[in-house]
C-alpha cells in the first residue's frame, strides 16, 4: 500500500483571509504604546510608520477574518499552497511512533516563509501611493522576500542588513541587490543612529535592533513618501503569516490527522504566529488541547529567560513601546549563524498568549540545531535554515519522547526556509568550530535593568 508523502490544495483552494486571533483573544495583548504621551498608538500615529492599512490591521481587536486583496492572493498563487508533507524518512531515522509533519515553506521563490508578509505590505505601499520602502533583516530573508515584493510592486527598497549576517551570508545580499535593493550593513554612518551606536562602540557587529533603528529614521525623513516595513514582531505580519496554518489545516484533514503538538522556531514571532495561530483558535474556541512551543535560541532567550515589560523595538528608541517579553533593547546577541533568530522581544500577541499560558517555550543550543538540521537532510533531503532547525530540534526531542513512552502523537513543524545560502554555517559546524552560547543570569538582570523604567 503507497504511503501518501505530500499534501497539495488548489489555487481555489488558498485561503481568501488571513485569521486575526486577536478578536478571539479572552486577554487581549496591550497595544502600541507612544513613549512620549505613554498612551497607546493611534491610528494617524502609526500611519506615520507604517502604510495606513498595515496601521489598522495592527490596532485591529475585532474582526476576526480580514480579507486577502485579489492582487496579493494572484502573487501567492505563484507558490502556494507550499506543501505538507508527512516526514517518513525522519521518522524513521529518529525509529519514533510519532507521525511527523512538517509544512515546506521553502519553496517560495525567495526560499522562506517571508514573501507571504513582504507581498501585502509592499501592496498596501503602492495603493497608498509610496514609492520607497526600508527595512532591517537579520540572516536575509526578511530583506530578499521584501526586495523581491518591491521590484513587482514598482518601489524602491533599502534594506539595512545586521552587520555580521551581512559578513557570514552575502549571496543573501547578492540576492537583494538583483532584486534592486540597495543594502546596507548595520551599524552604519549613514544615519544618526548608526553614527551614535558606532561611537559608542565601534566593532559593534550589529543586531535587529541597531538595523531597525537605521531602518525607521530613513522612513522618518520622508514619511509621505517612504514607509517603514518589517518581517516580524508586529501584530499585521503575524496576521498575513496565518496563511500557512489554515492551509495546513486543510492538509491535515486531507491526511486524516490533527496535531497534538506544533513546532516553530522564534525570533520575533512570524513563522509561529503564521503556523499556530489558526490552530490556536481551536483551542480558545472549542476547548482542544494541542501544544504549541516556540523554540528559541538558547543565546536571545526572551521567551524563557526575558521578563514582560514596555520596551523599544529598536536599539535607539525610535519606534513605539512594545508590551512584550524582552531581553532589553540594548541586549547584544551572540554571533550565531541562525540570524532571524537574534532579537530581544517577542511581538505582543505572543506575550500576552505566553502570558495567558496558551503556548510554551524552550531553549535550544546552537550545537544541538545543526545536529537536528543535519538529521533532518539526511533523511528528507532537505538542507534546513538555520532558524528552522530550532524547531526541528524541538520537534525531534518530542518524538525521541514519544519512543520512550510508545506515544504516537502527531507532531507538526514550520520548515520557515532552507538553508542552501547558509552552507558556510553548516561548513563550521561540520568543521567543529561552531560553540554554544548563552548569556548569564546578571548579564540578562543588568541589561533588563538599563530599560526597566520605560
């Protein structure tokens, strides 16, 4: 008897709304928070940021669906539905009774989950008649998916790429400049912000937050003609991430199955919110019991170690006060190569949900991912990202659990992208040169104490 391995929908079949959690919340996460008034965000404020639609879906607390724009979901046709796929080969590997899935969304042209927030935000852009858009991207991702979306919408794109993944990934950057993009490695000298932090400290290699900050104060200079977009943290992105739960939903009732457990590696949220979301709805609504874990870098762990408090979402203090689950602002992640994965807060929906005891999160060294990643290629033929193998480590330890006690839960996993421009990691991991790295509990106290009266 054929074992299906890959589950596909129709283009007809690709959902037309993205899920707003948010409406169905008991508790609903805190909104934006102006740091100078310390009231929260209004609409007109954030329309300074960000284009006015991303800034309404962001303050958004009440519709649950929000309808997918035709043009978007036209874009998405192009890749999506991606795949789920059911994970013999690791199942087998690992001799596990779990049955493990996992949703491939490494297949979009430009390799990660990324393009699927990049398309509707660079759309919103252009209806509102803005011909330039910034942002910041850690591993490169973020900052291709954005590039790709500009060039088909007719903008321009600045991307401020963090130092040191800037270094360690530069087809990601050759990547963005065939799209058109102009990159800049951060800390830089072309803003205020760059000049200051590299004042301050000189070899700074550069993290989320210092790229954020450059990113926002070009959009600041020209606000009626350049916005600020982002792949991560905020309540919109979350929002457009969501197509990949309620397509996976629809794969799994294919597969005849439903999760016990869903997997998603964390840096700020998007991949977790995009695949656990539409799942999470089952559990406030209808009282399932699915498990959903967030698995971050044991070197920026702000979900297991951090504390919930107002902070920037930016090292210079431009942007809004986030409620969220942080490691402060001015926190400076090791150089791991899982770059997406090394920033201090999480967004607020995740807080609050954190908070409210409806997910969980684990710790995962660097070490321990390569191994999981180089697992995972060996028995799917897939070479993972480096962000992505932090929940396929997760996802492994559950079902090595799962052979202990002949469980045969079925376990899910976000594959967010792979990692094909990411093989000098793997060339130092397999070289042995890579270390684990985690910080102390007063390097985390001293740095929460430096924000703590925000």
């Amino acid at each position: 008897m054929s074992k299906q391995k890959r589950f596909f929908l129709t283009e007809d079949e690709i959902p037309r709304y993205w899920y707003n959690i948010q409406a169905d919340m008991k508790h609903k996460p805190m909104l934006p928070v102006n740091p100078k008034t310390h009231q929260p965000m209004s609409l007109d404020e954030l329309s300074t940021l960000f284009a006015r639609e991303c800034a309404w879906q962001e303050l958004n607390q009440t519709d649950a669906w929000i309808e997918i724009p035709e043009e978007v979901r036209e874009y998405y046709k192009y890749y999506r539905s991606t795949p789920l796929v059911r994970a013999y080969g690791l199942e087998q590997a690992l001799e596990t009774p779990a049955h493990i899935y996992f949703k491939n969304e490494s297949v979009s042209p430009v390799g990660s989950h990324k393009l699927n927030s990049a398309l509707a935000q660079a759309y919103y852009c252009k209806q509102e008649g803005v011909t330039n858009v910034t942002t910041e991207t850690g591993a490169g991702q973020w900052g291709c998916a954005l590039s790709y979306a500009a060039k088909l919408f007719g903008l321009e794109a600045a991307v401020y790429q963090v130092k040191i993944s800037y270094e360690q990934k530069p087809y990601r950057r050759s990547i963005m400049q065939t799209f058109g993009a102009q990159v800049t490695p951060s800390p830089s000298m072309s803003t205020r912000a760059g000049k200051n932090i590299l004042t301050k400290c000189p070899n700074h290699q550069g993290s989320l937050g210092t790229a954020i900050s450059e990113a926002v104060e070009l959009a600041m200079t020209t606000p009626e003609k350049c916005k600020y977009t982002l792949g991560s943290v905020m309540s919109h992105v979350s929002l457009h991430q969501t197509i990949i739960g309620l397509e996976a939903e629809k794969q799994l009732e294919m597969a005849g199955e439903y999760p016990d457990m869903v997997f998603a590696c964390f840096g700020g949220g998007s991949n977790f919110s995009g695949i656990c979301f539409p799942f999470m709805r089952h559990n406030i609504l209808e009282g399932k019991t699915t498990r959903f874990i967030a698995a971050e870098p044991a070197s920026c762990p702000k979900l297991t170690r951090g504390k919930f408090m107002l902070d920037y979402g930016d090292e210079a203090g431009y942007t809004p006060l986030l409620p969220m689950y942080t490691l402060g602002h001015n926190f400076r992640p090791a150089n791991i190569h899982a770059g997406g994965l090394r920033y201090h807060g999480a967004g607020t929906i995740v807080s609050q949900l954190k908070k409210d005891g409806l997910m969980e999160a684990v710790d995962v060294n660097q070490i321990e991912s390569f191994e999981a990643g180089i697992l995972f290629a060996k028995s799917e033929g897939i070479i993972p990202a480096p962000e992505s193998t932090h929940a396929i480590a997760a996802c492994v330890r559950e079902a090595n659990h799962c052979k202990q006690t002949g469980e045969q839960k079925v376990l899910l996993f976000n594959l967010t992208g792979h990692g094909l421009i990411d093989m000098a990691a793997y060339d130092q991991y397999l070289a042995g040169n890579l270390n684990n790295f985690t910080p102390s509990d007063a390097e985390i106290s001293m740095n929460l104490d430096e924000v703590k009266n925000l």
